[in-house]
C-alpha cells in the first residue's frame, strides 16, 4: 500500500520557451511554455505535459520564441531520460502541451475520460498533435473527475480552456501544498472568478466555475504556491530546472 513517504520528493519546472506578445498600449505579455517533473518518494518518475510538437505550424505573425528547447533536452539536463518517466499526466492535448507523448511509449498515461473520448471522436482543435498522443504505442488510463494519483498527488478536473482539462494538486514534504493550475488558469491575473474566457477558451461559464474551485482549494488545503501555466513574468520569479522545490 503505498503512503505518504511514496509522495512528491522533488517538483522540477521545466521551462521550455519563453515569448514576449505585443498588447495594445505597447505592453507587452510575457508568456511562457513549460512542463513538470515530479520525482516520487518511492523513485518513480512522473511528466506533467510534455510540450509543444516539434512539427507544429508556426502561427503567422506570431513573436518568435526564445530559449527554445524541448521536453527531452530539458529532461536531460537533470539526468533524466524518456526511459525513466513511469507516468506522464495529460492535462489536455493541445499542441503546446501533447507534443511529445510518443517520446514516452513505456509510460502510463492518466487523462479524463471526457477529454479522450472528445479528442478521438476527431475535435479539430487536437488534431495538430494527434499523430503525438494518439501513437498506437500508448497506454491510457482514462479517470473520472478529481482523482488522488498518488498519496500528494491528486488530478483535479477543471473543465473551461477545454472539456475534461485537469490541474495538478500535490504536497512536498518542505514546500507544503503546491497547484499546478496549468491552462485552467494560464496568468497570475486571472485568478479571479469574474474573469473572462480568452479566444482558446471552450467554456466561460465552465472556466469561471472551474476557477472558483481552484481558489477554494488553495484556502481549504492552505496551498503554498501556485504555479500558472503560461505566465512568464510569474516563471522568472519561480525555482526552475535544473532547482526544485522539495
């Protein structure tokens, strides 16, 4: 039976990119793309993503991307190899975050059932990554709603940016609580329940509720810190590979 000491050890932010896009006013909003590794107590490894495709069209007129790597390249700079990740978390398969699954044939891989069911049925919205995680080779455990992966590791369903996307709860044993609320929040600022849906949102009213939950949930289990998928001026505040947090 596994415990507590089986749990998160370490939790490695993997930055894989960063880009500055032009606001009006001449702001500028930095955004950034990145992964997860949690190292558990009891020496398995988990993903969370694995980031964008190397094959993905480039949005016309988008800001080029700097510090460019990915998954693997930044796996290896803390001596790990595809071969060592045991689980990799799916929180939704858009091209920024399935890009790489097929790197990991030898992983388990944990979705919502909705989200896979919505994603084979043949959305046009996952099909820039589809040849990525839809790879024969790979084996899904498809789950319903919140659910404790692991003792300090719970997946938590937050519907909105996409049907069946899932954040990431987990427990360090120096650091405490920490969410990974990855595109159910994508920026600091939208951590508020009268936010409003950006164009790749699927959802508004699922997206807000998806955000009250998230803000009950950092009160409620007293949650440490907060991690927000896309933002880059958050990230350059934060412990990235090859630091941790543990």
């Amino acid at each position: 039976m596994p415990t507590i000491k089986d749990g998160p050890k370490k939790l490695h932010l993997l930055e894989l990119s960063t880009t500055g896009v032009p606001l009006s006013g001449g702001r500028v909003m930095e955004m950034v793309l990145g992964c997860y590794l949690l190292e558990m107590g009891n020496g398995k490894n988990i993903l969370i993503d694995t980031g964008m495709a190397a094959d993905a069209p480039k949005p016309v007129g988008a800001p080029p991307a700097q510090n460019e790597t990915n998954v693997i390249a930044a796996l290896a700079r803390i001596a790990i190899h595809p071969e060592d990740i045991d689980v990799v978390v799916c929180t939704h398969f858009d091209v920024d975050h399935a890009g790489y699954h097929d790197s990991f044939p030898q992983a388990e891989f944990v979705v919502q059932r909705s989200h896979y069911t919505l994603a084979k049925s043949g959305s046009p919205r996952y099909d820039k990554a589809r040849a990525h995680w839809d790879h024969p080779a790979l084996r899904y455990r498809q789950i319903d709603g919140d659910k404790e992966l692991w003792p300090g590791v719970t997946l938590i369903e937050t519907s909105g940016h996409a049907p069946g996307h899932q954040s990431v709860l987990l427990r360090l044993p120096k650091t405490g609580a920490v969410l990974l609320a990855i595109d159910a929040v994508a920026m600091e600022r939208l951590f508020t329940v009268e936010r409003k849906a950006w164009p790749l949102d699927d959802n508004e009213e699922e997206l807000r509720a998806s955000t009250k939950k998230l803000l009950d949930i950092v009160e409620k289990q007293k949650v440490a810190l907060v991690v927000f998928g896309h933002d880059g001026k958050q990230w350059k505040t934060l412990k990235k590979a090859p630091e941790f947090y543990a």
